[in-house]
C-alpha cells in the first residue's frame, strides 16, 4: 500500500481490514462452489449468501463513517453546484462483490475508501456522477476519471448533460402521457366513491375514498392539483368517513372540472383532445360495469 493512500483512522482501518478478508473468503466460496456437488454445494451456497450480507453490512458502515467527514471538509455543500439540500456522499471507485472477485475491479479497498476519492453531491449531480460512469466504460478503462477535481469539471460541464432535441420531445411526450393515465385512474376511483356512496354502500364508499386520496398524493408529485382541488378532495373523503348525508356529487364534479381546466393549460391541444377521448371511452365502460353490478 502507497503512502498516499493510507489512512490513520483506526475506525476506517479496521473495517477496510474486514472488507479485504471478506472479500477474499467470497471468492474462495465461489471456486469451490463450482467444483463441489450435492450437499456441500448448498452450505457453500449459504455461506456465499452470509457473505454478501456482512460485505453490504460493512460497506454501509464505511460510507457512514465517511458521510461527517466528509461533508464538514466539502463545506455542507455540493462540490459541483453548491446547493445544500438532498447531500449524498459519491465515491470515485465504486464497484460490486462479483467485480471484486472476478477481477473486474481495478482499485484496492484503500483507494475506493481514500478520502482523497470522496466528495459531496446533490441528488440530481449524484444522478448526473453516475450516468457520467456508466457512460465512461464503468468506472475503468482509458476514459475512467482519475480524480475528484476531474468529475467536478466534467458535472460542471452543463452541455455534457443535454438530451438532443429529439430525445427530449419523446421524453416531453411520455410525461404527458403518463400524466394523463394517472388522471384517468383518479377519475376511475373518484367516480365509484361516489356511485357507491349513491347507493349507500359506505364501506365500499370509504375504501374508494381512500383510493382517491393516494392518486391524489400521486397527482401533487406530478404538479396537477391546484390548492382548492385537495382541499375538496379532502373534504369528500372525510364526508365519506363520516357517512355524511350530504351531497357529495356536485362536489366530485367540481373537483373533476378543475383537473380537467388544469389539465388543459398543461398539456398541448392534441394531447388534451386524446385524453377527453379517452376518458369519455372510461365514463362509459365505467358505467355500463357499475350499472351491471347493481343489477
């Protein structure tokens, strides 16, 4: 082991240490896994199993040990855009048990865990690092990065990054499309909430009621519902808990109405005529089922 990787940490030493005999064992397991048979197969099995497990166990001990150090030397903040939120600890080296013991790996256990090949990212950097390795021949190899200060230039580097305008049409598509599926689900449930709560089939009525408030969690992810849409949806299901006599039709309509206005100011005119279509497709084969269920 060169000077410049060592690390005077007793802490991260020792669990080095244990990774290393790990390690080691796991691929011992392996070879003699495929030459035995029969019973001593399976226990070989079983213990190949443990070891995975104590490997991922020690693991996440280092990168706990790390993640302080780490972000009290970076500042609390990223090393590439400077936010303070969402922080996560990246590694230069990182790499699975199988590579490690099938030779894939190229960096010792004091290299991965060196502090010198750490530094702090936000979550969307952090996606960006490692879609960033994925596409430089996995983090081995003439292209590799070598260095924290050359991820930083590169995650800087905000070109690099860029969907073509073809990629990013298709993308723009499939979010309107699948914005659309999750309206129509929410339409689907509100829609029997309310049939059953006409029919005074409240347990049914609460179930669905339930439903709706978690495509309605799905839609605030997704930026659809205006304030005055959850307020009401929460005011449906509470009236459904409650078994209230009241009316709850007119105010499912209401609420039906502003997501589809929304909706509308969203997404563009050829998508927003599909999903009517669609949905007038649903109302109907969503009315003809009830009405056979009833009968």
């Amino acid at each position: 082991m060169t000077e410049e990787y060592k690390t005077s940490d007793v802490v991260s030493k020792r669990l080095i240490e244990e990774l290393v005999a790990i390690e080691t064992r796991y691929e011992e397991v392996e070879r003699e896994y495929k030459r035995r048979r029969g019973e001593q197969r399976k226990t070989l099995r079983r213990e190949s199993v443990e070891l995975k497990e104590k490997w991922h166990n020690v693991k996440s001990y280092l990168h706990h040990h790390f993640r302080p150090i780490i972000l009290d030397r970076d500042g609390f903040k990223c090393r590439a855009c400077g936010a303070s939120e969402d922080l996560e600890l990246a590694r230069l080296y990182e790499d699975s048990l199988y590579a490690r013991t099938h030779g894939y790996a190229t960096k010792s256990p004091e290299e991965r865990y060196s502090e010198k090949n750490m530094l702090i990212l936000c979550y969307e950097c952090h996606k960006r690092f490692d879609s960033l390795y994925c596409r430089m021949a996995w983090r081995r190899g003439s292209k590799a990065i070598s260095s924290v200060d050359e991820a930083i230039r590169i995650l800087c580097n905000k070109d690099l990054f860029k969907h073509s305008p073809f990629v990013e049409g298709q993308r723009q598509k499939y979010l309107e499309h699948m914005q659309q599926k999750m309206v129509l689900t929410f339409f689907k449930v509100l829609r029997k909430t309310v049939f059953f709560y006409s029919q005074k089939d409240f347990r049914e009525a609460r179930k669905y009621a339930g439903m709706v408030k978690r495509e309605m969690c799905s839609l605030i992810k997704q930026s659809l519902l205006q304030t005055e849409t959850r307020l009401n949806i929460e005011f449906l299901r509470e009236m459904c808990q409650r078994d209230s006599d009241q009316n709850i039709i007119e105010l499912a309509d209401k609420i039906r109405k502003s997501v589809i206005e929304f909706l509308e100011k969203n997404i563009s005119q050829d998508a927003f005529f599909k999903f009517r279509e669609e949905l007038a497709a649903q109302d109907k084969a969503l009315e003809n089922k009830l009405t056979l269920s009833v009968s």
